[in-house]
C-alpha cells in the first residue's frame, strides 16, 4: 500500500471535527487540527477571547503563529505530544497524528492558564519564545486574560494523553479503512477483468462455432431450411420441428448479436424455444408452463438474460433427478414494475450457493456457469437501479428453487 500523504485520507474530518468540539466543550480547553503543513483542517473549537482579541494586533499574531510552529515541530519530531508555555504565558500543547511513521498533522490546543502543584512542574515546561508585545497595557485584553481557565496541570497532561491515544485509535481505524478499501478496488478490478476475459471468451467461441462451418449467417439458415424441408419430406416430423425452432433461435441471436436491450415478449419466445429444443434432448423428462401476459409483452428487457437461468435450472434441478422436473415462468405486476419468476420443482439449491451467488467476496471462487447468475444481477442493478437485483430463495428445505428478477414497466 503506498503511503498516504494526507490526513484526510486516513481520518474522516467530519467526525474529527466533532470530536474535537466534544473535546472542547468537555475539558474547557481550545483545539484546532492542522495538516503536516501547518494548514487548518478543521474550524477552531473553544478558542477564548484573550486570543481572538489578541490576534488582532499583527505582532502578537506572529509570535502565536512562531509558537505553534514550534510545538507541532516538537511534536513531530518526538512523536510525543508536547505541552509548552506560548509567549502570552498560558499552556499550549500539540498532539502529533503519527501512524506507522507517517506524520500527518497535529491538533493543537491549550489556551489555558495553570496553578503549578509544586516548583519542579513549573520548570518542566518550556517557555518558546521570550519576546513579548504590549498587550498587558491594554485593559480589555486584561481583563480577557484573568477570565481564561485555570485547569492543574496533572489534569493537562491527563486531557493530552488521552487526546494522543484516542487520535491513534481513530488513525488505525482510518488505516483499516483505507487497506479495506483498496482491496474492495483491486477485487473489483479482477472481478471486471475476469468479465472481460469471460466475454472475449464468449466471443470466441461464437466466432468459432460460425467459422467452422465456413458460412455465413444466411447461409447457414439456407442449409438449415434444406435440411428441414428434407426432415418434411421423409417425414420425420421432430426433427423438422427441431430444426425450425433451431433457426429462430439462431435468427434471433445473429438479429441482436449487437444489442443489449430486447423486449420480454422476444425474450419469452426464445426461452420458449429453448425449453422446447431441452425437453426433446431430455426425453420429456422435462416440463413447463409459461404464464406472460401479452400487455407485458412491449417491456424492455436485457439481451439473453432469462434463459441463462432457465439453462441453471435445467442442468443443475431438473437433470439430477431420475424422473425429470417442471419449470414455471409466470410474470405479475406490482406498482411500476414486473416480477418475472423462474421457479423449477428439482433439487434445492443450498442457501450458501444463493450466498455466494450474490456476494462479491465469493464470486471468484464460483464455477462460470454460477458467474453468469451473477453478471445478471450487475447487470440488472447497472441498468435500473439496486431495487432490481435479482432474488433467489428455496421453495421448500427439500426441493424447488425460484429466481425472480425485476423490470420497470415505463422502461417500454
């Protein structure tokens, strides 16, 4: 992971912020975050008066200026916190945001005033700078000053250390965060290459299957309409009608082979030819029932999307078993939108496959054929939004699987 260079990588400002008023307002102290430049990241929190009055008059700004400086370089450097006397004689500290070595900034705070508890705490604190300006002359800023807080210093260095360890705290739960994320990324990144290399594999076998016959798509409808028409006349009837429902199925992939969107009722009609064509290869240990009604027919509908899971159903429900299954595709409305149902009566599928199915993290590890399932669903979500993703559930605990998936009705 390379080294994040600024604060507001690894720390949410919003919640620092918040954290730094609660701070503020709980120990009656003043706080400001700066980056490792010295720029504010955040709004003052509890600043007092004596200093905004004070800052007012350009010397004694720089000098305050020449004081934090000095405390976050200290800071930075140790990679302790350090609490020092500024040049107006109240208590300042500086809280360094050090994680793994990376300074990102410091909070710096203080603006208060002490009662030493004996004479060795009053000399262990470091007076920066000496220089002075003349704000003592001037009675409101006096006045400002008898009014800041006096707070022990045992109870400073209390506040301080606890600041320092919750900022570390905050900072590895930052970090966690980051690594997090960026492996999110990097997943993602392999998810779509896999996509990718899937799709091109696709492809080529599409390109493959053509060209090893060396024919064009009409040419290859003309060879399939002779060979029909000779099925006819030897009257062999099943295969005459294989083979005419082989020859809208090819149309209708070689007609949209660049299209990503169809309607439900073209859809419908290729899963049905599907079934068909199935239901001849598996002996009619296959059955099924379509139920769409034709007002739904005009929906806009994904390219090829429902028989991927009508091919699930079949290889991994249906065939299994002994004595066959049945599949129902049954489509109702509800408000704006369609539910179409795949619902088969074979093997249940067990929950954690529908898990794994939907779930990113276990995707990879999931044969091509389970993948398809899942491309369906980012398909539908990238398309309508996350309200469409695609539902599978068990029937019952022993057999039966239903997918459904959603469609908008004024996507027509």
């Amino acid at each position: 992971m390379d080294t994040i260079r600024s604060i507001h990588d690894i720390i949410d400002t919003e919640e620092l912020q918040n954290i730094q008023d609660n701070f503020a307002e709980s120990v009656g102290m003043a706080f400001i975050t700066v980056d490792y430049k010295g720029k504010p990241v955040t709004k003052q929190s509890g600043f007092t008066e004596f200093c905004a009055r004070g800052r007012k008059n350009p010397n004694f700004k720089d000098l305050c200026y020449q004081c934090d400086a000095h405390g976050g370089l200290h800071a930075a450097i140790t990679g302790k916190p350090h609490i020092y006397i500024c040049h107006a004689g109240l208590i300042d500290f500086a809280v360094p945001l050090i994680y793994e070595d990376n300074y990102y900034g410091a909070i710096m705070g203080g603006q208060i005033s002490t009662n030493y508890e004996n004479l060795e705490d009053s000399l262990q604190l470091e007076k920066v700078i000496e220089r002075k300006t003349n704000w003592e002359d001037l009675p409101e800023i006096v006045e400002a000053y008898n009014s800041v807080n006096k707070i022990s210093l045992n109870r400073i260095k209390a506040v301080v250390n606890l600041m320092f360890e919750y900022m570390q705290n905050l900072m590895e739960k930052g970090n966690l965060q980051c690594v997090q994320d960026e492996l999110e990324l990097k997943q993602l990144e392999v998810l779509e290459e896999k996509r990718i290399r899937l799709d091109l594999e696709k492809r080529i076998k599409e390109t493959k299957f053509l060209s090893s016959f060396g024919l064009k798509y009409s040419s290859l409808f003309s060879i399939l309409s002779v060979i029909s028409r000779l099925a006819y006349l030897e009257n062999a009837k099943r295969t005459e009608n294989s083979i005419y429902i082989l020859a809208n199925m090819l149309r209708y992939t070689a007609e949209n082979i660049n299209n990503q969107i169809s309607t439900l009722g073209d859809e419908i009609t290729y899963v049905e030819n599907y079934l068909k064509l199935q239901s001849i290869r598996l002996e009619n240990r296959l059955k099924f029932k379509i139920n769409v009604d034709e007002q739904f027919y005009n929906v806009s509908c994904p390219l090829m999307i429902i028989q991927p899971i009508v091919a699930y159903a079949i290889e991994f429900a249906i065939e299994p078993k002994k004595q066959g299954g049945e599949i129902k595709i049954n489509c109702v409305q509800k408000e704006n939108d369609i539910i179409v149902s795949i619902e088969d009566n074979g093997i249940g599928i067990p929950v954690d496959t529908i898990e794994n199915i939907m779930n990113e993290d276990s995707i990879m590890n999931l044969e091509m054929d389970r993948f398809e399932l899942y491309k369906i669903n980012k398909c539908l979500v990238g398309l309508f939004g996350k309200k469409y993703k695609l539902m599978i559930k068990k029937l019952t605990d022993e057999v039966g699987t239903m997918v459904n998936l959603r469609l908008p009705i004024n996507s027509i």
